[in-house]
C-alpha cells in the first residue's frame, strides 16, 4: 500500500526540521548593522551598501534642498 497524505506530511516536517537545523541560528542584526556603509554627510543617516542613487538624490531632495547633493553625497561626485 502507498503513503497517504499523513505519511507525506511527516517526511515534509522531517525535511523542514533537517533544513532548519543546518541553516545558522541567532540575529541578522549584526550582518544588517555592517551592510549599512552609506551616509550622508549633512544628517549622517545611514543607508543599505545596494543602495541606488535614486534613492539618495530622493533623500536629499527631501531632506537636504538647499544643500549641494554631492556635500551630503562626495563619494558620487563624477571623478
């Protein structure tokens, strides 16, 4: 006789537990903490290393009007 739906479950679960004992335990705080690498220089807001300069030239528009874009920004200013 096949395995019914109990059976798939079980081996489901034993699946899911063997994957969860491999994959590392305890916080991402510290690995998000490190990937913040971008600041602006004027507020020192921090913002994730993927960040686009979308993103940054919004903050500034919002933030920042009346200051130079690279005076928060220096590490985008064109060489």
């Amino acid at each position: 006789m096949g395995g019914g739906n109990g059976a798939k479950s079980a081996t489901k679960r034993a699946r899911a537990m063997e994957k969860a004992a491999k994959a590392p335990a305890g916080s991402q705080l510290k690995d998000n903490a490190a990937s913040l690498t971008i600041a602006c220089k004027i507020c020192l807001q921090t913002f994730v290393c993927t960040t686009t300069e979308k993103v940054l030239r919004d903050h500034w528009e919002n933030r920042h009007p009346k200051q130079e874009f690279f005076a928060a920004f220096p590490h985008l200013k064109p060489a």
